[in-house]
C-alpha cells in the first residue's frame, strides 16, 4: 500500500507550498502526528545521462523520519503492522 490519507493525518491537515528555487517547488502538509514533503525539482530531468531524482518525499510518523529518495521509481510502502 502507498502512503495515502489513511495512512498519515498530514494529508488531512494544513497544506502549505512554497517556490525553494527558480527550479524547485515544495510542497509540504503537516497533521497532528504526522508530516509530508514533497520536493519538485522538474529541471533534473530523469534520462539517459541524468539519474537524479525529480520527486523527492519525507515524511515523519511515530517511527520517526522517513525518505524516499525518488518517488517515480521507489515509492514508500507502508508494512501491516
């Protein structure tokens, strides 16, 4: 399962973005346990000669602080307890 309103109260809670570079957009929710960020870096540009990540997210949870590096090809899976 990827992470989604169930899973975090961030996505149901205050929305907030701002514009971090002239090539970067973040945009972050914050809950009452938990937060989201997401990180846009479109200019990167996944492709034969570039292997950087365009879409980076971090959230935290009572496990702590989590990322995933590049959401387009390793997105975060949430384990059944």
């Amino acid at each position: 399962t990827v992470l989604d309103d169930n899973t975090l109260d961030a996505f149901n809670g205050e929305f907030s973005f701002e514009r971090r570079s002239d090539t970067t957009i973040m945009l972050q929710w914050t809950g009452e346990t938990t937060t989201a960020r997401l990180t846009f870096t479109p200019s990167l540009g996944l492709g034969v000669t570039n292997a950087a990540s365009t879409i980076v997210l971090s959230w935290t949870d009572a496990e702590g602080r989590h990322t995933t590096e590049n959401l387009l090809t390793k997105p975060p899976v949430v384990h059944a307890a």
